[in-house]
C-alpha cells in the first residue's frame, strides 16, 4: 500500500482533500530528491529564509520562479571544460543540473534572492492582506425599551 487514507480524519472537514494529496507528494518528492541540499529558517514571525547549496553554479545558470503557490528552483551548469583537459583523482561536488519545488503557504511571498559564496539565498515572508488580517467586532446593545405608560381612568 503506497498511499496514506486520510478519510477517517477528514469526515468533518469540508475541503482539505488538497491537504491529503500535499502530503502524499511530499513522501514521494521526499524520496526522490536530495540534491540538493537545503535549509529553511525562521528569522521573525512571518518571514524566512530558504538556503541552497548551489556550489559551482553561477547567477545566470540558476532559475527562480514563483507559479501560484509553488517555488521552483532549477540549475543548469554551464559547459563542463572538456575531460581531456582535466582529470580528477576525486570528483565530490556534484555539478549535475537540478529541479527543487517547495509548496508554498498562503499569502507567502519571495522578497528576493542572492547568491554569495556558493549558497543561494532566498527570503520569503507572510504578507497577510488587511482583509483577509482577523479584526474585532462590537457588539452593539440595544437602548432600553422604554415602558408603555398605563393610564389610569379617574
């Protein structure tokens, strides 16, 4: 059995079916990918920092885009310098085109991204619209009913 079912768990929630796929994907994408590797940091309440090792790639052979609600990162290595010319006791840093996607979570937004001694940098941060932000609601009271006066006859 290669799937997880979340049905039990879900029969009183309304639309979290995407919830179920996304974790789903991220055991498959988990196994398949380790190249390569990553941090993420938290560095305030609602921002963070995403932080590849990109050793051997330069700015113009790295590609970020940001589609709906996935960040894909992709690396392709200029031209290797012919083997004749070169020749290695050891080859350890790995120079292999790459395809790294993160999910990302709502209202989440890429501020930029910098390349500096071989990581590659990017800042992410919560940017929740105003509207969208929870507020407080007044409760209003009602004015008081005033009496019915009853008159008297005499």
């Amino acid at each position: 059995m290669n799937a997880i079912d979340f049905s039990p768990l879900l029969r009183t929630a309304i639309g979290f079916d995407r919830f179920a796929r996304l974790l789903d994907g991220a055991r498959m994408q988990a196994d398949a990918q380790a190249y390569p590797p990553y941090n993420i940091e938290v560095t305030g309440d609602d921002s963070y920092v995403l932080t590849m090792a990109v050793a051997g790639f330069a700015p113009e052979d790295i590609e970020v885009v940001v589609r709906e609600d996935t960040l894909t990162i992709s690396g392709k290595a200029s031209q290797p310098q012919p083997e004749t010319e070169r020749r290695f006791l050891h080859r350890g840093i790995a120079g292999r085109a790459f395809e790294r996607r993160f999910v990302l979570a709502d209202h989440l937004v890429v501020q930029g991204a910098r390349l500096e001694n071989g990581l590659l940098h990017i800042a992410l941060k919560r940017e929740v619209p105003e509207a969208l932000k929870p507020r407080r609601i007044a409760i209003q009271t009602a004015a008081p009913a005033a009496r019915p006066v009853i008159e008297q006859a005499a």
